[in-house]
C-alpha cells in the first residue's frame, strides 16, 4: 500500500489541475487549489477497521493525506481530540444530543496544530526552507513551533492586539515575528510584499493547498467517533474557514469510499455580530463576501474580513442546507461562563460562540430538540487571559474563611 493516495492538485474554479510534487501556491485564476485522491484505489485497499487499530492521532487517516512519505511526517501528537457530551449545557438549552468537539486539548492549544503539522510536513516534503504568513496569533504559534521542528525558517506577521501567548509562542520557537497596528488583513500586505522580494513559500489561509488537509481530519474524527454515522449539526466558528471547508471535504471524501451514508451534517458558519461577512452574503444568497470594514470582535480567532475561501465556506453551506449566522458580541463571555460553570471546562471565545449559536439556532427551532449536535471548540480559554474580567476576594490574615464562604 501507499503511504499517501494523492492524485493531484485541481482548482474549484477552472478546474485546471496541478502536479503535487512542485510547489503550489493559487491557480493561475486567483483561486485556492484543492487536493484530489485516487479514491478508487483506495477504496479497494483500506476499510474503518484497518484505521481504528492505529495510533490515536491525525496521520492514522494518512492515505487521505497529501505526505507520500513518512520520513517527511513533522508530529507532536496531533489528532485524535475527545468528542465531550454535553448533557447539562445541553438541557439548558433544551438540546437533547449536545457534544463538544475539544481542540484545545492538542498540541499549541488549538485547532490550527492540525493544519501546521499537515501543511508543514508537505512543505519538508517539497524541499521548502523558510515560509511565511499572516495570522491572527493561534495559527502562526502553531506554524512556528511546527516549522522550528522541521528546520524550516518562519516569518510571521499579526495585529498588535493578538493574544500575548500566541506572540511568546511565535518568539520561543525562532520564528521572525512582526506586529502590525491593523487587521489580519494588513498583516497580509506585509507578507505579500516579503513573498514577492524574497522569494518565500506562502503559508497564508488557503494560499498553499495543504493545511485545509489537516484540517479535514476533524471531519474524519468525528465520523468515527460517532462510528461512522453522522451527526445532524455541526457549528464551526468561521473566520478563513478553513476547518469548515476541510470538514465538509473530509465527508464528501467518506462517503465516496463508501464508509457513510446518508445525508451530510448540516453545516453552520458561526460568527460575531461585528464581523460577519459570510453570514451577509449567505442572506444574501451571494457566493462570495464583500470586505467587512472596521471589523472587530472578543472571539479574535474569527475576526477575518474577508476571507480567500469564502466561495468554498457558502458552497459548503448551501449544499448541506446549512447555516450563517452571526452572534452576539457581549453574550459570547456569557456563554463561555456557563460553559465552564455547567460542563467543568474552560473554552476559547469562538468556542463559546459556536455554543452560543446553537442555543440561538435552538430558539429558531432551526436546531430540533432531539437532533445531535457538535459544536466545535477551537482551543484553550486559557489562551486568552484577558477575555475573563473576575473580581476575587483578598483575605486578611486576622480573617476567617469561613465568614467568606
């Protein structure tokens, strides 16, 4: 057997297809590049049962990766994150089968340790030696410390108000990091320009093919947490929406091989109120988003303008009656709260938002009582120590503790 049944590189745009074993970046029409596999092949070679006696991390699903040799795998222990029920917060919001995706429980503390450990092991695959990219702090930590175990140079560059952690994270592990007075979005002109002058290999969202690969594999987890049936919902916070996008691939991918059947979940884009373009353009019924000016959000992760993919996060949307929506800025602490107050764990913020949608969907009655729903928290709430305002009692020492408590 093959370590890795890669075919090609296509693009869902003009459908031009590209070779896997040179350097990639977009399709000549401006589109991100998709990773095709000879499924057919595969399909002949490898059932559920061979996957679930391996190792318990992302690569137990290497076929369906883009690394076609194992010498070129960069690992921490990636994958394989627990699928939590639910049952209190889920009674509190009247959802019957609620569970909890946890990505903080994976090296770097979130979700994007999937796509650097996927998108850098390719990238020592193809002879790369310095990268570089934009981020909003939890993906260039993850590039960073990945690329620093791969011996390959990263440059990143990330709005000055990024979580402080995710700044030391970019700094222990060597990587060039810059801070820029604006948005993601700024931080990618920077790196446009050092691409451009140096010579760099492009490790922006959906600028190289290979980090939505990683990503997927939260879809090729959750089918086989639920043993290979599927739940109804799944929310996913979306800023590039990369996850979603690799979600919504990964279960497209299984069911071609025959190992699910039925319909696909319906997947929901969630955003804050203050930066929402895929949820105006999903109610506009457009295929693409326009720039959300002056964006600003708690749940930082997702605070993205305007994303590459766009076209790809509503495809996915559309073709699983979805939905986009957008949720309340001063809730979304509310929310992160209750979460560790009935459930005993501490979430990010667009974890909390992701839960905060499916108590909203759960009023619409969009979400029914008894369906099964995975939500998807992309990380630590203790990557973001400042997102909890809390006033705590001083003691005195002539003080009894039993007065206070």
């Amino acid at each position: 057997m093959l370590f890795s049944y890669i075919s090609h590189l296509f693009c869902p745009k003009c459908k031009k297809e590209y070779t896997t074993k040179e350097k990639h970046q977009l399709c000549e029409c401006g589109s991100p590049l998709l990773v095709a596999y000879d499924l057919d092949t595969l399909k002949a070679n490898l059932t559920p049962e061979m996957i679930q006696s391996r190792k318990s991390s992302l690569w137990r699903y290497h076929e369906l990766l883009p690394v076609e040799d194992s010498k070129n795998v960069v690992s921490l222990g990636e994958g394989m994150t627990p699928l939590l029920e639910m049952p209190k917060l889920g009674k509190d919001m009247d959802i019957q089968h609620l569970y909890m995706k946890d990505e903080g429980i994976i090296p770097t503390g979130s979700f994007k340790a999937r796509g650097a450990a996927v998108g850098v092991s390719k990238a020592k695959e193809l002879g790369v030696q310095q990268l570089a990219m934009p981020t909003n702090g939890n993906a260039g930590a993850a590039w960073a410390l990945y690329s620093s175990r791969a011996e390959i140079k990263a440059t990143v560059v990330m709005p000055k108000d990024a979580p402080t952690i995710t700044r030391n994270e970019c700094a222990v592990a060597g990587a060039n990091l810059y801070l820029v007075d604006g948005l993601i979005s700024d931080a990618g002109k920077f790196i446009s320009e050092a691409i451009k002058d140096w010579g760099l290999y492009d490790a922006s969202t959906l600028k190289e093919p290979y980090r939505i690969e990683g990503k997927k594999t939260m879809g090729l987890e959750i089918a086989e947490q639920f043993s290979w049936r599927l739940p109804d919902v799944i929310l996913y916070p979306t800023g590039g929406g990369v996850g979603l996008i690799g979600i919504y691939k990964a279960l497209n991918e299984l069911k071609e091989l025959g190992w699910i059947k039925g319909k696909l979940p319906r997947l929901v884009a969630v955003q804050a109120e203050n930066c929402a373009p895929i949820v105006k353009a999903w109610n506009e019924k457009k295929q693409e988003s326009e720039f959300w000016p002056d964006s600003t959000t708690i749940a930082f992760g997702i605070n993205v303008p305007k994303a590459i993919g766009d076209f790809l996060v509503l495809e996915a949307l559309y073709n699983t009656n979805g939905y986009a929506i957008a949720v309340e800025e001063k809730q979304i602490i509310e929310e992160q709260k209750k979460v560790a107050l009935l459930e005993g764990t501490f979430i990010c913020p667009e974890g909390a938002a992701t839960f905060l949608a499916a108590r909203r969907l759960r009023e619409q009655g969009w979400i029914k009582e008894d369906e099964t729903v995975v939500a998807l928290n992309t990380g630590l709430g203790i990557k973001y120590p400042n997102t909890v305002d809390i006033e705590v009692p001083i003691l005195n020492l002539s003080d009894s503790l039993y007065k206070n408590v």
